[in-house]
C-alpha cells in the first residue's frame, strides 16, 4: 500500500491547517543551563501510542519517535547525491542488481533496557515487517532475511534501487520485546525500548517528555532532556515559537517576518530547503474536457508560480517549481533530460491560447469553448482550512480567465476532499506527491498505471488523476528493475517527456524538508550554509540533528 507521502512530512501537512481541537499546554521557555529542547507542533490532544512504525502514532506525529529508535543509516533529503550516513549498519552491499543486500551491525549498541543490540534484532526487524503488512507502510518486498554474527542478508524479488532509501532508515525494534507482542499493528508500545540516547520520561495528551539514556554508543547528547508539546493549533504553536516557549517547530506562518523571525531576529530562524516531492493541480484526465492534453498544457503556462510562492507560500513554505519537468531544483538538477536544461515555464497568455486553438478549442468572446463548442469551466478543491491551498487556487483561478476558463473553487472538509479524490469525484485538485531520493518517486505517485483505478472505485494511493498510459508504466518499471545506470537515465528522460507531453499535472511547488528554530539556547542547527540534514523535527535525521546541537554561548 502506497502512502502519500513516505514520511511523516505528509501526517504534520495534513494537521497544518486544521481547526483548533482544545487548549494545550503553552509550554515554558527553558535555558540551555538545564539542557532543555522545547520542540512543538500544532497537532493538538494526542493519544498515547509510541509505535515507531505507524504513522497515526503520537511518537510519529510529534516526531519523538526519531529519539527513541534508530534506523540502519541516515539519508540527508537536501542533498540526495550524498552518501548515507552510517548509524546502526557500519557498511552494506548491494549485489545482483539491488536483489540481495547485506548489512554489517555495529558493534557495542545496547537497547535502553542494556541489552545488546545484534544482527538478529535487525533480521527480526525485516521479518516483522514482512510478516505483518499493516506496519511495512512502504511495501517493501523482503523476502529471505538472515543473520549470522553481525552479518545481515537480505534477499529481495526484484530490484529494490528505488527503496535504498525506505530500507536503510527502517527504524530497528529489540527481538526480545516485540518477539511478544501478539497484535504488533495495534500495539500502542506504553514503555518503548529502543537503542536511541533517549527514554520516555513522561506523556500527557499536551505534552511528551523524553530523558538521556546514561550509556549510548555514541557521544550522549548535549540536549539533556527533550520536551515536545502539541499545540492546539498554528497561531498557538506560532506565538510558542514567537515568545521563545517552542524552539523547534515545522508549521505554516503565512507573516512569519511580522509575528515570528522579527522578535527576536539574531535568533529565530527559518529554513525550508526544496526536497524531491511536489505540489501541484492534480487534472482528472477522465474527465471532458481535462482529459485533453493541450488544455492542460494551456493551464500549466498561465499559472504564475511567483504569486503563489510569495502570496500562497509567503515566500518560504513550498519552494517554487517552474522547470518544465516538475522536477525541484536544485535537489533533481542531476536527472534533468538534455533536451529540457534551462526550460523553465513562464506566464505566457498568447501561446497558451495557440496552444489551444490549434488543438480545436474556440475562443467566443473571452470564453473558452472546447472542440465540442461547451464552454470550459473548471471546478478546484482543497479543504476549507488549508489556507496556503486556498490562496494558491484562488490565484490559478484568476490566472485561467485570463483564457477563458471559469473556474470556481470548491471548499469541502478534509474528509469529503479526501472521498473525492479517492473516487475520482473531481475536475482538479491541489495535492501533493510522495518524497525520495530521485524523481521517480514524483512521476510513479502521478503516472503509474499500476496505480490506476477508475472512477468510483475507493482505495487509491496515487495516481488521483486516473492518468493511464502504458507507455509511462513501462518507464517506470524500466527505471526501478534497470540493469544499470545508462537504461535508468533513458528511462528518467522518457518520463520527463511524457510529462511535458501530456503534463497529468501542473507543478508548482516543491515539497520541504524545513523547520522554524532558536539559536538562542542551542546552536548546531542545520542550514543553507551547512546543509548536513532536514530541519524538520519529524523526519528521519531529527536525532542526527539533536546529537549536532551544543548550548549557546
């Protein structure tokens, strides 16, 4: 099963722009003299559960989960050509074109409760997973799993370059504890034992509390204890940050000059580098009129992707795209087909509308008339609450009038846009992709066929346009199972000119791997200058990041 997004960015930009569910804590603003992180989100009241590997979890949603656990190595998302970081895998091997892989376990790992962390914990690990669908979130197919000393084997059916990413940062479990748990996929994990530098202190629905281990195989953090609150909401959890009661946080700040970064402006920081994931206007591609290319086209070249970046994203949120592939850069620059170097989409009324009657569409007036003569119309949904969202089509709005198309835009609940998306009950809708290390993860959430379902039919993960093409699904598959690097290349360029082709979506926005933070107590953090991780408390290098903090001077 397909998420829609494979961390838990997806989880926190769901909860982003929820209503306010109660009052939380308002959390207190600690010095570094008591070596105290205050991390926030805005996910209000949680439910105790720190099973590391769901993503309805508390330790997942306010990203604790990271501190308690730890994966095989650390994958940087800002820099996707850099090697991953060794953690609890010292070295590993791939053979037979990404079918077997084999692990070497570092040495000297204990559990919290100080037993010692083997090979067996981790082929336990991979076993679990393979035995119990509900946790393996990412689907990955692990079938022979062995140990043997500090050597792990694992033996794949098919080529696994597409999820070196997904398997190298599985987070480990102890084989002694969960070897006894009956239901693992509904097990809430009251008392967590992993081999991370912390343990669970304390837990209210407000507030979670994790403590430094005495023994770890590493340094122990300067970060003594780390407090995560769960605000109510973003302006609760954006005036925790603005008053220095939150120093670490990933939320939307639509002003965030006025209310965040000038109250305090030597410290408080921002950081929202572009990953390889996207944002954009899904099209339903079986429906008339949107089930024509050149009007998608004609859409994609009137979208103007620098009010949406400074009014929709307030200039820092979701990075603007505007390469005509959809690919963010700089993070994809490296997968950028010859033929598209340097073509980027800019506002072009005039040659939209060429676009346009030369594929048999009418102007009447100013209004656009499709080969059939109906006028065109364009029916856009998000969730009422979503308000980057709702700017963002509120602006595509007016930018398609400007060739004839009325568009309106529809504000269901979250609940309802998510049963339309998934039954197809839609024209267009904003929607995002899942992350990876390479684009392929962007084009196979838009255009595999395998993914496919028709309209009516529930249960999609992916693929919400309906976009079939075998020509693209055979792409796909050519670049997961290539023998090597030369078919995967050809295989990325292919995808890159279907899409241009036949553009199933209008990219605007990169996805993000940022965060808002404080150098007044802790300085170490992740930024432009040295981009060694995310700045996201949530994802996968949150402990590669907290073991880099040290107090201020």
């Amino acid at each position: 099963m397909r998420l829609r997004r494979t961390s838990a960015l997806a989880v926190a930009a769901a909860l982003l722009f929820s209503a306010a569910c109660s009052a939380t804590n308002p959390g207190t603003n600690s010095s570094n003299t008591e070596g105290v992180l205050n991390v926030g989100m805005p996910n209000g009241p949680q439910t105790e559960n720190n099973n590391p590997f769901l993503n309805s979890s508390a330790a997942s949603s306010l990203g604790y989960r990271r501190l308690l656990f730890e994966p095989l190595a650390m994958v940087n998302e800002v820099n996707p050509t850099e090697k991953p970081k060794p953690w609890l895998a010292t070295e590993w091997t791939w053979a037979d074109n990404y079918t077997k892989l084999s692990l070497t376990i570092r040495d000297g790992v204990t559990w919290s409760d100080g037993k010692p962390l083997t090979a067996e914990d981790v082929a336990f690990t991979f076993q679990l997973l393979k035995a119990n669908p509900g946790l393996n979130i990412d689907s990955v197919p692990y079938d022979q799993v062995s140990s043997s000393g500090t050597k792990v084997d694992v033996v794949f059916p098919r080529s696994q370059f597409v999820n070196q990413k997904k398997i190298l940062e599985q987070l480990i479990v102890p084989k002694h504890i969960w070897s006894t748990i009956a239901s693992p996929t509904t097990e809430t994990v009251k008392t967590p034992v992993g081999s991370g530098p912390y343990t669970l202190k304390s837990f209210t629905p407000q507030t979670v509390t994790l403590a430094v281990r005495d023994s770890y195989w590493q340094e122990l953090p300067k970060v003594k204890e780390v407090r995560y609150t769960s605000y109510s909401d973003n302006n609760a959890q954006t005036t925790a940050l603005a008053t220095g009661a939150s120093e670490w946080s990933f939320v939307f700040i639509p002003n965030y000059e006025a209310v965040y970064t000038s109250k305090d402006p030597e410290h408080y920081k921002l950081w929202f580098p572009p990953v390889l994931g996207i944002h954009g206007l899904w099209f339903n591609t079986k429906v008339t009129p949107w089930d024509n290319p050149a009007l998608r086209r004609a859409v994609n070249m009137v979208i103007n992707r620098d009010d949406i970046f400074t009014q929709g994203e307030a200039g820092y949120f979701y990075p603007k795209v505007d390469h005509i592939t959809g690919i963010p850069l700089p993070a994809g620059a490296s997968y950028i087909a010859p033929e598209f170097k340097d073509k980027t989409v800019k506002v072009d009324v005039e040659g939209a509308k060429k676009e346009l009657t030369a594929a048999g569409f009418t102007f009447d007036g100013d209004k656009l008339k499709d080969p059939s003569g109906q006028p065109v119309t364009l029916k856009m949904t998000v969730p009422s609450g979503w308000s980057d969202y709702v700017t963002n089509l509120e602006i595509i709005k007016d930018n398609v009038s400007q060739i004839g198309i009325e568009a309106t835009v529809d504000l269901p609940n979250a609940d309802a846009w998510t049963k339309a998306l998934d039954t197809g009950d839609f024209q267009a809708a904003l929607h995002w992709t899942n992350n990876g290390p390479t684009p392929y993860d962007i084009y196979e959430n838009i255009m595999n066929g395998a993914l496919y379902k028709p309209i009516g039919e529930g249960g999609i993960n992916g693929n919400y346009g309906r976009y079939e093409n075998p020509e693209a699904t055979a792409a796909l598959n050519d670049f997961a199972n290539a023998p090597d690097e030369a078919t995967r290349t050809a295989a990325m360029h292919k995808l890159q000119q279907i899409h241009v082709r036949d553009m199933p979506v209008a990219i605007t926005s990169a996805a993000n791997a940022g965060g808002q933070y404080s150098t007044k107590n802790w300085v170490g953090w992740p930024d432009e200058a040295n981009p060694y991780a995310p700045a996201q408390p949530t994802l996968e290098n949150a402990l590669d990041v907290v073991m880099h903090l040290k107090p201020a001077a």
